[in-house]
C-alpha cells in the first residue's frame, strides 16, 4: 500500500547539535601544523568527494553486518582506512555546517557557518577550486540541496538557516549538476522560499534539463552539459520505506551517482563532484538502527558507482568520509540480526501512521517489524507499551533498539545526537596515500581536496 509520510525529521533537517558526549584535546592556538604532503597532480583528472553525514564507524559497522559476505565498497575503496577528527573551531562537537566547511575549505569554523571563517569572512572552496581550474562541478545528495553540507561546498553564509541565500549562491556558482530534494528553497513563496524568484525557472532559461524522477533522470541527456533534479519532498523517500511506497519514484543515491558522473565527465579538463547520504544523519537522529541500515547500505551502493569508474577510469580520486557521527550508536555484543533484518519501515514511517490513526502503535509494530515481537521474541510487553505511549517514536526506536541489541546517546524524548567520534577516510586512486595518515583532522583533507583539484 502506499502509506503517508509524516516526517518528524523534518524539525531535525539542518538541526544544530547540542549534545557533547567527550572533548579531545584543542589544537593550540597559532599557526596550524602543514597538512600532509599534497598529492601528485599530474595524474589527476577527476575528485569525487562522498560524505556519509552522521556515519561513523558504528554505522559502517552495522551496515556490513548485511553487506554480501560481509564487505561494504567502501571497504574496497580502502580496506584500511584512516579516521579523521571532526571538532569545529573551539573544540567542541560540531555540526554539519561547520564540519562541511571544513571538509570543502580546510579551515575550521564555527557551528552553523557556511564557507566562512571565525571572522565571518568568505573563504575558498574545492568546488570554486574546481571551477577555476576550469573543471566542471556537481552536488548531489539525498536530503535538501540548500542543507548545511551541500552549502558548505557551494555558498557563502554565517548561518545554515539563510537557506534562501545559499540557493541564490548554488545557482550564481555556475555548478553544471544539482541534484537532490527540498525543491521549495527554489521556488517563490513558503518559509524557506525565494520571494518573488522562481530558481528552477531561471535555470531551465540559462539551459539547464530540469528532472522530477527516476524515469527522467534516466533518460535525461543533458545537451548543454548541466542537469537539475528534484526529487521527494524534504527528503528523498528513505530506502527502507521505499517498498512500502509503490507509488515512489524517486531515483536512488547510486542512479543520481551514476548520471552525475555520467553528465561531468564530458569536461575535458575534468570534474570535482561531491555526493551527500545525507539521510544516514536523520536516521541515526532518531536512533532507528534498522533506517541506518538502509540510509548506509544506500550510499554505499552509490559508492559502488564512483568505484567502478574510477577503477576504469585511472586518472579519479575517490575520498569517502563522514562529516561526524550522530547519534552515539553502539552496537552491542549480542545483536539479535534477524529482528533488525526483519523491520521493513523506518520508525518516522510507524509513527507516521500511528499520528494520522492508521493503525496503533502496536499495529505498526506488527505490521513492520513483527518479526521482533514473535516466537522465539518475546509480545510487546506492557513497559514497553507505556513507553510509546508516552514517548512517541523514540519510544519506538527505544524499543526496537533494545529488541535489536544497540544503543544510542539519546535517552526518552531525547534524539540522538553528535558526538566528537572520529570518522572514517577510505581513498583510492592517484594521490590517495596521501589520506594514510595517523593524526588526521577533517581540515586536512580540505586542503588536500584543494591540491588536487589545482592540477591540469
């Protein structure tokens, strides 16, 4: 059946962290230390940049529980990789904001600042990098264009809110492929709207091939070498619910991959693409372990794509890393995996119908994950019952989560949150041993970004 979306994740969209959990120590003030050494430029072409927001090794963790034989392609990329840290600029924990500028800058700065340093100065991208080094340039994610991740590579801004801004900026910088949902910071009108300004419009006139769904997205061939594509709502149709609703047609992370390389690498001089699972951050705020699944499993798939062509290829970079981690997930010593396996929806789908009385709680249980509640599982008890009852979906996941065997730093009504986790860094391609590195912050590979998209 197709069953309504009522996305309590949307108060999350954007959403600053507020949790800390463990401080490291500060880099001293002062001059940084040098990053490592850049890599070599005359082998590469191309840099495909892919960001997992909110996956850290936990959630990579529990996605290769269900990876054939246990190997995700990010552990093809690099079957080693290295972590990075993820602190904003006073040590504390950040948030995507601060956390993409760093990736797409190499400089750190403070929460909610879009391409702009502590003095609220603009400062360089890899994407701007890119373009000036007459490379061609994509974002793509899953969440919206004008979130905090895909603003860091492509705007200018003090604050993450100022989405209509970052939306003017995206279509000024002259990016040849947009990808992603939350077509209403395009558009005249709402509360995130452009005013009197219709962006889609205005792109279509400057000949962009504008694309709503899977099947155009297929088919679209981009005559003019620039590609513009809504999808989904807020989000896109999160990849456990999606065989719940018949009616999606949202394309993948990995088909949105495929067709933006597809589209970039008509450039001669070569292409910096950046690729955003930005969901696994919304699922994991939720401490649904079984959507992270799916959200990881999903931007894996599309990893997948740019492995493929970079392996053809020879002359791609391909970084794959997470701005932080969200949510505290730990997996436990004895996960029950065919309950976890067994749940077919997200819990923002099961409280979804359980707020428009669809079904109860205990029906949306059964309906999507009975599994968990069935012999040799023990009946919902009545403790857990009165959980949901009093706490709503994350009673759900408080539930599932125990039923499946994980835990999160979310406690009752609390979502979970970010924490200083390091993140993983898998590289491949020329120039990835550069990535190898035992101390290692989320602002050097900024700067290594930088060097390897000046070559050529």
């Amino acid at each position: 059946m197709t069953t309504p979306r009522y996305s309590s994740v949307l108060a999350l969209a954007c959403a600053l962290s507020v949790c800390f959990l463990w401080i490291e120590p500060v880099r001293a003030m002062g001059p940084k230390p040098p990053p490592p050494e850049p890599p070599g430029q005359d082998s590469i072409r191309n840099v495909i940049l892919m960001i997992g927001d909110g996956m850290g090794p936990e959630q990579v963790q529990i996605a290769r529980l269900f990876a054939p034989d246990g190997e995700l392609a990010m552990d093809r990329v690099d079957g080693d990789p290295s972590f990075i840290t993820t602190h904003s600029v006073f040590g504390g924990i950040t948030d995507s904001a601060a956390a993409g500028t760093a990736l797409a800058t190499g400089v750190k700065t403070f929460n909610g600042a879009i391409g702009v340093d502590v003095d609220k100065k603009d400062l360089e991208n890899v994407l701007e990098r890119a373009e000036a080094h007459g490379k061609a340039s994509g974002v793509l994610t899953s969440v919206q264009i004008a979130c905090a991740t895909p603003g860091a590579f492509s705007a200018h801004t003090e604050s993450r809110s100022n989405q209509t801004d970052i939306s003017f900026q995206q279509v000024a910088a002259g990016i040849e492929v947009l990808l992603g949902a939350g077509r209403h910071t395009y558009l005249p009108g709402g509360c995130c709207g452009t005013g009197g300004r219709n962006l889609i419009e205005e792109l279509i006139d400057d000949g962009y091939e504008f694309v709503t769904d899977a099947e155009e997205l297929a088919d679209a061939t981009a005559p003019n070498g620039t590609l513009l594509g809504f999808f989904g709502g807020v989000t896109l149709t999160y990849a456990l619910d999606r065989q719940q609703d018949t009616g999606n047609n949202d394309p993948t992370l990995a088909e949105m991959t495929a067709k933006a390389i597809e589209v970039l690498n008509r450039d001669p001089d070569g292409f910096f693409l950046m690729v955003e699972g930005g969901a696994i951050d919304w699922v994991s705020h939720n401490k649904d372990a079984a959507g992270t699944v799916g959200e990881t499993l999903a931007f894996d798939e599309a990893v997948q794509v740019a492995l493929d062509f970079a392996n053809a290829d020879g002359e791609t970079l391909l970084v794959v890393t997470a701005d932080h981690e969200t949510g505290g997930l730990t997996l436990g010593n004895h996960m029950n995996l065919a309950c976890l396996g067994g749940i077919t929806a997200t819990t923002d789908l099961m409280w979804g119908s359980v707020k428009a009385q669809m079904m109860s709680a205990e029906e949306a249980l059964e309906a999507y994950a009975g599994v968990c509640f069935s012999s040799p599982n023990k009946p919902l008890s009545n403790s857990e019952r009165d959980m949901i009852n009093s706490l709503g979906e994350m009673g759900i996941s408080d539930v599932l989560s125990a039923r499946v065997g994980v835990s999160w730093n979310g406690i009752g009504m609390d979502e979970g949150d970010h924490t200083l986790t390091r993140v993983p860094v898998f590289a491949i391609g020329p120039g990835s041993e550069q990535f190898d590195a035992a101390d290692f912050d989320n602002t050097d590979v900024g700067q290594l970004l930088l060097e390897a998209v000046s070559g050529n």
